[in-house]
C-alpha cells in the first residue's frame, strides 16, 4: 500500500556557496482523514512525514458553518467561517479561534460567461504580507490548482499524488503566503465546491467533516 506521507531522501548538506536568501516553499501532504476514532476530518504531514495541521469532528453537516484549522496539539490556528448574507458563496479567514480580525476573504467566482477562475481571495488584515488580492484557477476536482497573484505568480498549488487516490493530494505553499493560511483557503474552496461544480468533479475531501 502507498504511504500516505511523503519519503525523505536523504540530501547531502549544502555547501556555504549555495545556500541563497530565498526561502523555499512548503509541501505538504493532505490526507481526508482524521486520526482520532470516529472522528472525520482530514489531517496534513509535512516533508518529513510529521503531523503538521489537523481538523477533527465527530460530526456531519451537509451546510456547515465553521471549520476550525488545529496545529498538532489541538490549538486552533485559523477559523474559516461562512459568510452570512453574502450573493455568493463567501468564507472569511480569522486568526485563531475567530475572536480576532479577520484575515482574508475567499469568495466564490460568479460569472456567465465560462472561465479558468474558481474563487477569489482578497487580505483583510494590514498585517498580512499580501498587498494583492488573489484568484484561484483550475480545476479542484482534478486535484490540479492554484492561488496565483496579480501578475499570474502561484502563491499555493494543490497537485494530485499518484497512487493514493482522490484522498490525498499535495500543498505546495510559498512562504510569502505561509502554509496555515494556503490550507485555509484549500478548507474554503472545498467548502465551496463539495457539489463538484466550478472545475470540481471528485468527491469533497472534507465531506464529512464538521458540524454548525
């Protein structure tokens, strides 16, 4: 059976010569399952194959409300909460448990005319980095997307991974835009598209994951 988690190889160190500034991006490894008993969710390994974030509800909602990001520990890192009243469909993302400023809006595409667009993502928050607001394009049912900037620059990337079925796929986050808040915002377009429109056909990954 296919590891879930990713292989480590093992690098030689890098010389003095080539190591450069730049960070390098953050992969990681999304699984559509909780570990607890009886628990649904999804849970995210690192490169090492570490737990690195965490969703654990015991139950289902076919319209939720909120879903709450957790690091290893059980600490909420990020609130992803639907918007009420909102044309389209609309997820806010709050630092922590919700209880502080929001930090970035995911709004779904809504258009008649056919285009590459799922979803848009605009910073609420002056403490973010991200001066520009953001479009998601692709198809999230392939498991093959990306948040791309104004000049077409992918900030994150969702890409499938091979052998383990439509469970499990890849996140490739920039640090610019860092890997809880790229997660944040793959909750809110699986949110959005569990039905299989927009470029969605697959199953949602987070299906049954948490209640209002």
């Amino acid at each position: 059976m296919a590891k879930v988690h990713p292989n480590v190889a093992v690098l030689d160190p890098p010389s003095v010569s080539s190591i450069t500034i730049a960070e390098p991006p953050v992969v990681l490894t999304v699984w559509r399952k909780s570990l607890l008993f009886n628990c649904h969710g999804f849970t995210v390994f690192d490169a090492n194959g570490n737990l690195a974030f965490r969703v654990d509800c015991y139950a289902s909602s076919t319209r939720r409300a909120e879903v709450v990001l957790m690091d290893v520990a059980g600490k909420p890192l990020l609130t992803i909460r639907r918007k009420r009243l909102s044309l389209a469909d609309s997820w806010v993302i709050y630092d922590g448990d919700g209880a502080t400023t929001p930090l970035l809006s995911v709004r779904r595409h809504v258009g008649l005319r056919a285009s590459k667009a799922l979803a848009h993502v605009t910073p609420l928050s002056s403490s973010l980095p991200l001066p520009d607001a953001y479009v998601v394009e692709g198809s999230y049912g392939r498991r093959s997307c990306a948040v791309r900037d104004a000049r077409g620059e992918a900030v994150a990337e969702v890409r499938r991974k091979e052998s383990v079925g439509d469970d499990v796929f890849r996140l490739v986050a920039e640090p610019r835009l860092g890997a809880p808040l790229a997660m944040g915002i793959v909750i809110a377009i699986d949110e959005m598209f569990r039905g299989g429109g927009g470029g969605s056909s697959a199953r949602s990954l987070l299906r049954r994951t948490c209640s209002d």
